[in-house]
C-alpha cells in the first residue's frame, strides 16, 4: 500500500449525499454490503472535517475490500490520513449524540456551537437549561480539561466529557479525583453509540476499574448533565469504597495514635526509673557516708565489693578498676584533689559493683571520675578562695 501512489491509496470513510453533509458513513469490508449501500448514492471527503469535499469514487471489486477514492491528482489533506478514522468517528457519534436528544419531548441539539474562546462538541438545551457534551477521542492534558470546562461553564448549566480512551491523561485525572469518569463507544458494523461509566471498587483482590453501561436510550439529561442506573450503581460503589478508605485511614491514625502514646509513656517511664535509680544511688552513697569514720585517715574504702557479672565482664572491669584505684590513690596528693574532694569520689566508686559500670564508664583520668561525681551528687567541696 506504501508502494501506490496518492491518488491510489484506500480510505474507508466518506460522508453522504453532499460534501458539507453531517451523515457519515465507513465502507462495508462485505462486497454484498457495500453494493448495497452504493445503490443510487454519492460520496463525498467531508469539508467538515477539513477535507477538500470531493466527490468520491466507491471501488466495490473482487480482490481488494471496498473503499472510497479521490480523483487521480488529489492533494487532500484526509487522504489517508492518520486522525482519519477518529475524524469521521467522532462526527458519527455527534450525529448519534444529535438524533438521540431530538427524540426526547422539550430537548434540541447544536453540534459545534462557539461559546467565547471555545467550541463545544454537542451544546443540548432542554426545559430552562443547557448542558454541553465534549466527545475526546485525542490526548487531552487535565489542566486544558478544566480551562475548557471553565469556558463553556459560562454559558452551560453543566458540562461533561465523554472519553473514547483509557490513556487521555484527562480521563485518568478525572477518575482519580471523583472515582468515575464517562466513556463513549461507537460501532460502525450496527451504527451503534454507547455511553458508559468507568469507575473504582473495591473487589477481594483490591481496588479496580469497572466499566458500565448502554445504549443512548438507557440515558437520561438533566440540568445536572447525563444520568442513568449505570451511573448512580457506579457512583454507589465509589461512595461506598470512599467511605471504607475514611475509615481506614481513621483506624491507621488512631492506631498511629496508640504507637506514639505507648512510646511517650515508656520514654517516660524510663526517665521515671533513671531518677530513680540516680536517687537510690544517690540515697545508699549518703549511707554509706554516715557509717564511715571521721577521720580523713579512716575514709578511703578499706575494702572494693565483688564485682557482678559474666566472667569475662568481670576480668574486664577488675582491669579497669583497679587502673582508676591507683589513680585516684597517686591523685590524692595532688595539689589539685585534696582528700576532701577526692575521698567521697572513691567512696561512690567503692559502691560501684556493677562489671558493666566499670566497662562503659570509659574514664581516661580521675578528673573525669571527679567530674562525673560531681554532675551527679554536687560539690561537697569549696576551695577558700
């Protein structure tokens, strides 16, 4: 087919009787069919739909399907163009859409109606309302879906879309935000327009896309825009799996909820046992303190309690206390560390029975002992100044 020349390429759509005509129609593949539908009739490349309204020829053989053909020399834009099909579609539902409304008692249609900076596929007016019908069958972004809505509000009571395709990022924006979104189909074999629904539910294996619907007559027009049973069961089953995932989402909040006060109060309660522990140790130091000699001589431990724990601790922390003793005892004399200041620190050390407490104190000096006496008990030592 690439091989043929223009005027010898195959189209299968034409409009009937003159080349403004709004009727169109789609060869039959069926020879029988197509020679039917020739009878006494003419084909024209539609003008509106931007083609050059010539008449065609219907090439009904043996060998090749039925199609229309321009005249030999012809450089319409529709030859065999790629939008072709969704064109020719797309008047066939206008027209659907058309004969459809007119039928009903109080109701007109206009097809292709300006309103300001737009223009709007099938404006319907019924008793004291408007309602316009936008029949997309090409990529339409989410952002130009709501600034046409905006245009045509002005003048329509409602405005709908009608998508033709799963992939219009306009459709998968509007089934996102509201759980529903309107579809449109159309068979050329029975000249058959459908409207339908697609829309969320919940099923055993999660949420999915279910599509509902039916021909034209299943549909009524409101002020309010398209409305049928296919529409109030899908808008139904969106309520109803909106409200499951409120109260989802409200179970995961109070459940958050539990986990953070559970974790606040044993924060809590760890700080609770730490003062407390800081004020046992703080209350057997004291103690330990009354029942010990006044004399300075008499204060330095005479003896360091077992230590506590596995083996290896043990091993470790003898290690590693014995280093902060000898210390602590070559300190003493130390201009720096009277025994006034330096023999309660080794009294708080002599408690310390714990393997652990002598393996992660970490102390390099016995200023660090010292000091870490002191942030915990105070001072009991002023130098005169």
């Amino acid at each position: 087919m690439d091989s043929e020349s223009t005027s010898e390429r195959r189209d299968i759509y034409a409009v009937l009787g003159s080349p403004d005509s709004r009727f169109p129609v789609e060869a039959p593949a069926d020879p029988k069919e197509a020679r039917r539908l020739k009878g006494g009739n003419s084909f024209y490349c539609s003008t509106a739909l931007g083609g050059c309204g010539g008449e065609l020829t219907f090439a009904i053989g043996d060998v090749n399907i039925p199609h229309f053909r321009h005249q030999a020399g012809s450089r319409c834009s529709l030859i065999s163009s790629k939008t072709l099909a969704d064109r020719y579609t797309h008047l066939a539902i206008q027209e659907a859409l058309r004969a459809w409304i007119e039928t009903m008692p109080g109701f007109s249609c206009r097809l292709e109606v300006s309103i300001e900076s737009g223009r709007t596929d099938v404006l319907v007016t019924g008793p004291s309302f408007e309602v316009a019908l936008e029949v997309q069958r090409s990529a339409l972004s989410a952002r130009n879906a709501l600034e046409r809505t905006a245009v045509y509000s002005h003048r329509a009571n409602a405005v709908q879309w009608l998508y033709a395709f799963r992939d219009i990022d306009a459709y998968k924006a509007e089934l996102a935000d509201r759980g529903w979104s309107l579809r449109i189909w159309y068979g050329w074999a029975k000249k058959e327009c459908r409207i339908g629904v697609s829309y969320e539910t919940e099923t055993g294996a999660g949420v999915e896309i279910k599509e509902a619907g039916g021909p034209l007559t299943d549909w009524d027009i409101s002020f309010r825009g398209l409305d049928s049973v296919h529409l109030r069961k899908a808008k139904a089953a969106v309520e109803r799996l909106r409200a499951t995932e409120r109260e989802r989402r409200l179970e995961q909040a109070r459940e958050e909820a539990a986990r953070e006060a559970a974790e606040k109060a044993r924060k809590e309660a760890a700080r609770l046992r730490r003062i407390a522990d800081q004020r046992a140790a703080q209350e057997s130091l004291l103690r330990a303190l009354q029942h010990t000699p006044e004399g300075l001589e008499n204060k330095w431990p005479s003896s360091w309690p077992q230590l506590k724990g596995s083996p290896g601790q043990v091993s470790w922390a003898e290690s590693i206390r014995a280093r902060a003793v000898a210390l602590l005892r070559e300190e003493l004399v130390e201009e720096w560390l009277p025994q006034a200041r330096g023999v309660p620190v080794a009294r708080w050390l002599a408690l310390q029975s714990s393997a652990a407490f002598w393996i992660h104190c970490r102390f390099n000096d016995t200023f660090a002992f010292v000091q870490a006496y002191e942030h915990q008990f105070g001072s009991p030592w002023h130098p005169q100044r």
